[in-house]
C-alpha cells in the first residue's frame, strides 16, 4: 500500500491521521513522519497488522507500502 491508498483507506474509515495515530499508540507527527517515510521511520510489523486489520487490507494493498514481511492474519 503506498501513500495515497492508506489515506484513501483511512477517508473511506473516516479517520483523520489523529485517529489512526491514537489507535496505533502513536503522536500525530510521528505517524506522519512513517506514512511520509520521513527519516527513516517506518511502521513496525505490529502497527501494519493494525493498520491492515482496521481498514481490511488485502496483503497485496498493504505490501507495497513497506520493507517489512508482514504477518499473515
């Protein structure tokens, strides 16, 4: 999943980045900093089984987004 299809999914949820910050346990800067790949941060394999789980992600939409081997759910 890149970008634009994890904010597509979180409008289609109605969430705002401080929703999926907050369920993620995460500041809003920080869950912008890993959605933008600012830095070098990126989201750990728990928070994209989250993210994958929340807006019922398909593994093909939420495996392009990172470098990590996501966990089968």
């Amino acid at each position: 999943m890149n970008k634009n299809e994890l904010m597509a999914a979180m409008a289609r949820n109605g969430d705002r980045q401080i929703d999926l910050a907050n369920a993620l346990g995460l500041s809003r800067t920080r869950l912008s900093a890993k959605i933008n790949e600012r830095n070098g941060a990126v989201f750990n394999q728990p928070e994209m089984k989250a993210i994958r789980v929340r807006y019922k992600l398909s593994d093909t939409e939420a495996v392009s987004y990172t470098h990590l081997t996501l966990p089968t759910i």
